[in-house]
C-alpha cells in the first residue's frame, strides 16, 4: 500500500458524528488506528504515523480528563450557589424567612392585594425582656428561645400566602393576605397566649417568656407604599409595649391614643 492509497482514503460519512461529547474525536481515533493497521509494519510512514496517533490519543485523555474534572467543579459550584441561594432567603438560626426574603415577598403579596382590593394584615411580636434571658441564662438558651418562638409563631401561618419572617433580633412579624383585623386579632391572641403557658426548657433551667405583639391592618390602594403597614403595626407594637407588655395592640389603639407619628 502506498502513501497515495491513504491520502485517498476518506472517513464513512456515518461515522463523522458520534454522540457525546467527543465523538469528533473518537471517530478520529477509530479512524486512524484502521488505517495504522492497513498500513502494516512494513510501511515507511508507519512509525511515524503510530507516533502521532498515540500522542492524539494521550491528549485526548488528558482533555477529557479535565472536562471530567470540569464538570465535577462545575456540578459542585452549582450546588454550592442553591445552597447559597436558600440560605440568602433563610434565617440561620429559626429557619423562617429572613426579612430581605420577606420584603420580596411582601412586594409582591402587596400589589396582589391592591389588584384584587383585599384586607391585608400585619402582625409584629417581640419578645417581652430579652435581654434578661441571656444576661441569666447565655445566648444559647436565648438562642433556643428564639428557635421555639419562631416555631409557635410559624404553626399559626396555616394557609398559603401566610408569611412568618424574623425581623431581626427578638422580632418576628407575621404577614396575613385576606384577613380582617378582627381575625388577625385573634391569631395574634392564640400566640401570645400559647407563648405564656409554654414551658422553655435549656439544660436544667425553665424559662418562660411573653410576646408584645402589633397589628394593622388595611386594604391598600395604588398610592400607598408598604411600608405604611409595617409602620402602623411597629407603632402599635410600641404601644403595647408601653403599656404593661403580654398584650396585642391594634393601630386603631395608636390613633385613639392621638399619637404625633400615628401614620
């Protein structure tokens, strides 16, 4: 066989596209070693075309190795950016949402209700004297505190578009679409209720904690912002904390009261 019979020998046409990533590549490999063994030992290109062919092959090796590694970096990467994507919308300690989570939702929940012109209410707790649970007991069992409030207060979020979020510190709020002030109260009573007759318990010490808790509500119109509601209800929080804490104020509380900053 000589060099012109080679040089005129072409690759099947079936075989110039194999699948996956490399069936170029492949088909080449296939190629040339049919032709390494038409050639035979003999033939005077015969070194160094087996020369060429295994250097092809050795960086084809290579090259898929490091797609193989690629792809692995890469599958851990995306990973690593949906675990990154959960925690930015998670409170690390309670598990609820965090509030730049809520404000996203809140945004959306909001214009929903200015479109269908349903009663939106907000509900702001915080607990009553903090600070002296971790100055007696530590952070952790102020930590665990946290954790159970977030439980008491995430189990009264029952229907869909229900929203708890940690506001930050020993805040909580708790977003209710569709829902009058008369029964926002209510849910708001069950869990300050439910959080004074639970018994926190942290390695041998009992704690018990009470909740202050805020609410307003409104049906918002095209010119209100959000916020306006988020207002009202820290107000009310205000007030209930003025007033003797383990209570639920309403904003209709703040303006019967003729605060200057009642909004």
């Amino acid at each position: 066989m000589n060099s012109s019979d080679h040089q005129t020998k072409e690759t099947p046409k079936s075989e110039a596209i194999t699948d996956g990533l490399f069936g170029t590549e492949e088909t080449i490999i296939r190629y040339g070693e049919s032709v390494l063994e038409s050639m035979g030992k003999d033939h005077p290109f015969y070194g160094e075309y087996d020369i060429l062919l295994k250097n092809y092959k050795k960086m084809y090796k290579q090259l898929s190795r490091l797609v193989k590694i690629n792809d692995k970096q890469q599958s851990k990467l995306s990973q690593a950016n949906t675990i990154l994507a959960i925690h930015s919308r998670y409170d690390a300690l309670t598990g609820i949402y965090n509030r730049r989570a809520f404000n996203e939702l809140y945004e959306r929940e909001w214009r929903r209700c200015i479109r269908y012109g349903h009663t939106v209410s907000f509900l702001m707790f915080d607990i009553d004297h903090f600070k002296n649970v971790n100055d007696r007991f530590g952070h952790p069992a102020g930590d665990e505190i946290l954790k159970n409030t977030a439980k008491i207060i995430e189990a009264a979020a029952r229907r869909e578009g229900d929203l708890v979020a940690r506001f930050g510190g020993e805040e909580f709020i708790l977003l209710l679409p569709d829902t009058s002030a008369v029964h926002a109260f209510k849910i708001a009573e069950s869990i300050r209720k439910s959080t004074s007759k639970e018994c926190f318990y942290y390695e041998e010490s009992e704690i018990r904690i009470t909740l202050s808790a805020g609410l307003a509500s409104m049906v918002p119109d095209v010119g209100a912002e959000p916020e306006r509601l988020i207002r009202r209800a820290d107000e009310a929080l205000y007030l209930a904390k003025r007033t003797g804490r383990n209570r639920v104020c309403v904003y209709e509380d703040v303006r019967a009261e003729g605060s200057d900053h009642a909004g």
